[in-house]
C-alpha cells in the first residue's frame, strides 16, 4: 500500500508525520510508539521538568487533537518486534502485524547500562523517559543522598537540579575533567568551578567497582580505591546507545546506528530512519557521526519526509545544542572533535564567554556560555578562516 509507517514516537517520528502532511501527502500515516504519551521533548527532562517547574503536557510536541486533526494515526504503548522487508510487513509485541508501503525508522536511543554488579539494584535508574522522571523525582522526594555516574551532559543538569532540590550530590567520573568527550579543558574547568560552588562533589578520574546494596536496595557506590560512597539513588548516566536491533535483524546495513545517505534512505530503498538512532556521513566534517540532538532530530526528519515526497535532499547540517546547568546556558554551534587550536574570547569568572574551536586555523565549532549572540553568529561563520574579529562581543 501507499501507507507511510513511522515506529517511535519521538521528536524524529512525529517531525517526520507532520512534515509529511504540510508536505502535502495524502496518503496514509501511522506513528507507533511504545511509550504511552504523544511525542515530547526530551531536553526538559533533565532540567525543569524534573526540577518540578514544567507540567508533563508542557513536554508535549504537538497537543494530543492534533494528531486526529492532521489524520495521524498515532499508535502509543506498541513496540514493534520485527521487520520483515521482503513482505513490508511489521510485527507487533501484542501479537498484531502491520504492513507498510514506506518505512521510517525513529527510535532512538537508549541509556547505556552499567556494565557491573548492582546495577539491579532498586535506586538505580537512569533517565530517558517521562516514566524514568517521574520515578526520580518520587525518589528525590526521600532521598538524602544522590551519586551520579558520569559527568556528561545528563549528569551534570540532573547534579544541578538535585542540588536545587537540596540533595547531598556526588559525581563520579572515570576520565580526568567532566564533559571531556565533548568540550574543551577550559570549558570542563569552568563546569568542575561551576558545580564545586554549588556544592557538588565532582570527582574526576574515580573508577567504580560495583554498586553495593541491601535487602535489594541500593546503599552505596564502591570505587576502585576501596572507599564507599553512600547512596540512596545512582544515576547512570554513562551515555546512550542507538535503538538499532530492528534495523539490523532486518539486514539493513548498521554500524553503531543505522547507516542512511543524505536523503536519510536505509541500504533498504523502502525504508528510512533519522534522528538518534542514525549514522551518516557528514561531508561538512569529512567523518561519519551519530548525534543525539533535538537539531539532528528535527532536521533530518524533515529530509526524509522530502525524501518520500520525491524531491532530492542532501542533509549536512551544521549541528547544535545546548545545555542548561543553574542559571548558565551553554550553547554548541558545530562540532569541535579533532580542534587543534582554541581561543576563549571573554571572561570565565564573568559566566559569559565563548570558546572557538580551530581546526588547521579554521573555525570549525564555538561554545557559548551565557552568550546566545555569539551562538547565533557562530552559526552564521562557522567554516571560515579565524580571524581575531570573526566573532567579536561574548
Ligand atoms: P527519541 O526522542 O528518543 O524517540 C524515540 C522513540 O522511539 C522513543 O519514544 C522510544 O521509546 C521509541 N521506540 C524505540 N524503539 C521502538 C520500537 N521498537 N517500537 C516502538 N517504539 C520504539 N538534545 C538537545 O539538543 N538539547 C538538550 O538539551 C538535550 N537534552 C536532553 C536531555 C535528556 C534527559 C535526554 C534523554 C535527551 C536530551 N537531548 C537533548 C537529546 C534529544 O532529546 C534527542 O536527540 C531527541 O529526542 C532524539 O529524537 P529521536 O526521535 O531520534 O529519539
């Protein structure tokens, strides 16, 4: 049939549907997910949401009549089990199949587990989800102490919060500055500043042997130099993987996501996917990336919906997020991995300044803290030859 099938109601999925419909196809569309809501911002979750200062329907993408109104058939609290591309034919954990003419794939990813004893223990939880939220915060409601593992992005907002909600905080972290995959050494020094003044205990280059417990609950975090951490709640928060099984036990092509060409086409002509669980190739920085942003998910989602409608799209975006920690917004324009130079223009202790990220004296990405004109021009220069006023003003 003519019918477009989406599995995973996420920011992806439902961008994808909706740009289908203003797109103008008349066909057809079924958006399934396995969660129980209409698709939502995730980036919330991690900061007002679980601070108490968003309601759950604010997370709300779109208000649930619109999917009825645009002839979206969404389909919540269904996972999708198979695929069987010979027959365009999905299965259905209830036991349903479903066939489809055009299939996308937007399913995201998962929170990487924690590959040690205890990590089954009641209080470990990471944070993905509506549900993983509010079962956090049911937590915190008790909890006197909080341990995060890993100084990401998600460790360091939910440390920010916890401490807002006045727990006792810790952050563990293997490698030797927080954040180190993604920003620079004078950026993870203003962060490690940033959360030891509001009181967080972020310890750097601390391995962790095993969660302890008792009676099936946990009590504490062992590290490598035999100490215990206590703990009421451990939040793993190690990093996420890409929700690409589907893909690959259908034959698709996959490498640590599944792989799409720059119409966002699978190695399956009737099969797309975009958003997190993808990998393609960016020529803008001569690699293959996985990202995990809302731009990604927006963006290449509305390249698929082009796709199906026929016209010819060659997605390389200039990629970028942002993270909120106190009353400090971080904003990312591009990508800074493989940078050989740095220049930090503006003052750090002032929690306003931007580092420019240089590559063969070239700007290839900027972080703004608290200097959302500097992001915006960012965006603008991004490619360009450094010069000293290529992007003035933190
Ligand atoms: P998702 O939004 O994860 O949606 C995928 C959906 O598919 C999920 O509902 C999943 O349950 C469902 N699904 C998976 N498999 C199946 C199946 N087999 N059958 C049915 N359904 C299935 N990005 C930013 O740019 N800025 C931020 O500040 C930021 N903060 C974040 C904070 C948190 C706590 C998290 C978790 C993410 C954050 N992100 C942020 C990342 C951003 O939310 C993601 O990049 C974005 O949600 C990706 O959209 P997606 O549609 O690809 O995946």
């Amino acid at each position: 049939g003519k019918a477009v099938v989406i599995v995973g109601g996420g920011q992806a999925g439902a961008q994808v549907a909706q740009s289908l419909r203003q797109g103008g196809f008349d066909g057809p569309i079924r958006l399934i997910g396995d969660e129980p809501h209409v698709p939502y911002q995730r980036p919330p979750l991690s900061k007002k949401f679980l601070l108490g200062e968003m309601a759950e329907d604010g997370l709300f993408l779109r208000p649930p009549a619109f999917y009825d109104a645009q002839m979206i058939d969404f389909i919540p609290g269904t996972l999708v089990t198979r695929i069987d591309p010979a027959a365009k034919r999905l299965s259905l954990a209830n036991g349903d199949t479903m066939d489809y003419g055009t299939l996308v794939l937007a399913t995201g990813t998962r929170a990487r587990p924690l590959p040690l004893p205890g990590a089954d223990l009641d209080g470990v939880v990471s944070l993905r989800s509506i549900a993983d939220v509010n079962d956090i915060r049911a937590r915190f409601a008790t909890a006197r102490n909080l341990v995060i593992i890993g100084a990401g992005y998600i460790g360091l907002e939910v440390a920010a919060v916890a401490r807002l909600s006045g727990l006792d905080v810790t952050v563990l972290e293997a490698e030797d500055r927080p954040l180190k995959r993604v920003v620079s050494p004078a950026l993870s020094a203003y962060y490690s500043d940033l959360h030891a003044r509001n009181g967080v205990r972020l310890r750097v280059g601390t391995g962790v042997l095993s969660i302890e417990g008792q009676d099936g609950k946990v009590t504490g975090v062992l590290l490598r130099d035999g100490e215990t951490v206590p703990a009421d709640v451990v939040l793993v928060a190690i990093g996420a993987l890409p929700n690409d099984e589907l893909a690959r036990e259908a034959g698709l092509d996959v490498d640590n996501g599944i792989l799409v060409d720059g119409g966002g086409q699978t190695s399956d002509e009737a099969i797309y996917a975009c958003g997190d669980c993808t990998r393609f190739h960016s020529a803008r920085y001569d690699r293959s990336v996985r990202m995990e942003s809302v731009q990604n998910a927006i963006d290449q989602a509305k390249a698929v919906a082009q796709s199906i409608l026929g016209q010819d799209v060659d997605y390389d975006p200039l990629p970028w997020f942002w993270s909120d920690q106190y009353a400090v917004k971080l904003q990312i324009a591009g990508l800074s991995e493989g940078y050989d130079d740095t220049k930090t223009v503006g003052d750090p202790s002032s929690d306003k300044f931007y580092v420019a990220y240089l590559k063969n004296n070239q700007l290839i990405a900027v972080d703004s803290v608290n200097a959302p004109r500097s992001h915006m021009m960012a965006r603008r220069v991004i490619g360009e030859t450094w010069r000293d006023d290529l992007l003035p003003d933190a």
